[in-house]
C-alpha cells in the first residue's frame, strides 16, 4: 500500500526512478480499485458497453499518477519515458531489473515508497562503547536497507549492491 500512495503523491514529479517492485505493486492497487469500481457500476447500473460512472472515475484520477510512475520506472531501466508511447516495448522494459547504481536519470531508488518511519532504524539499546558518527551511520543505513529486504521492498540483489555501496562510501569517509 506505500507503493501506491508514494506513486500517488508523486503524481507531479517524472523525473528520477521507480523500483520495480514499487511500479507493479502500485499497479496491482490500481487494478484491484478499478475491479472494484466495476462491480459497483454493474451494482448500480451506472455503466454501458463504454464504461461506467466508477470505472471513468478511477481511469480519471490515475491517469496522471499512472503516467509518472511509468516514465520513473522507464528512467529506473535507464530509458527514456518517451518509451511508454510504444506500450508493449514500455511494458517489457517494465519487467526489467532497474541498472543497479546511478544512472542518467539519478540514483537508485532506494526509499521511494517508503516513508522514513519505516526505513528508520529499530530503536534497541545503547551499544556498551561508543561507536564513531559514520560507523553508527552506515550500521543504522545497513540495518533500514535491511528492514527494507524483510518487507518486500528491496530484492535480495538490491539489497546487496546498496549495502556495497554503504560500506564504500563509509571507507572513503
């Protein structure tokens, strides 16, 4: 569900990139309200064979926010958002993994759909000696990055190249 409201807050901003996960399940809430919407047009006979009341309410309302998150997760496979005018291509560049690192388009999207509260590191108890400022940082970054993998957000694969890229940036601090 932070999926879909990330995408949904979003709607205005096209550029930067879109996980894969974040794209598709946004898409799978999008499909599920319009299924609902069906059945409530077919419930009140608000529908003909073009459409119905609902379902041309919940086309309406996503349109904008659908066409955005398609143009980032374009960008997250490192091509153009003009790919989404060619939809079968745009489809198939959609399954695809996004270019691990930066690309053209920015860096990897690492909290996109998910809000800080939950990326944040689990509070427990004071460590017994004092670890150095980036030492904690990079132990707390590890430790959202892997709160993020247990929640389904980032793959096991993500996982790893974001945590090698933690664990460099810490060394050249």
């Amino acid at each position: 569900m932070n999926s879909y409201l990330s995408a949904m807050r979003s709607f205005r901003d096209f550029t930067g990139r879109t996980s894969r996960g974040d794209y598709w399940r946004f898409i799978l809430v999008y499909l599920g309200i319009a299924v609902i919407a069906l059945m409530l047009d077919a419930a009140f006979a608000t529908g003909n064979k073009d459409g119905g009341l609902f379902i041309g309410l919940v086309h309406l309302i996503h349109l904008v926010p659908q066409v955005a998150a398609g143009i980032r997760r374009m960008h997250d496979t490192d091509h153009s958002g003009w790919w989404l005018l060619l939809s079968p291509v745009a489809l198939v560049f959609a399954c695809f993994a996004g270019t691990p690192g930066p690309n053209r388009f920015g860096p990897p999207p690492v909290a996109g759909a998910v809000p800080a509260s939950i990326g944040a590191a689990p509070a427990g108890p004071v460590p017994a000696r004092p670890v150095a400022q980036p030492q904690r940082d990079v132990i707390a970054e590890i430790e959202r990055l892997a709160q993020l993998r247990a929640g389904g957000s980032l793959s096991e694969a993500e996982f790893e190249v974001m945590k090698a890229q933690a664990l460099s940036q810490a060394r050249g601090a």
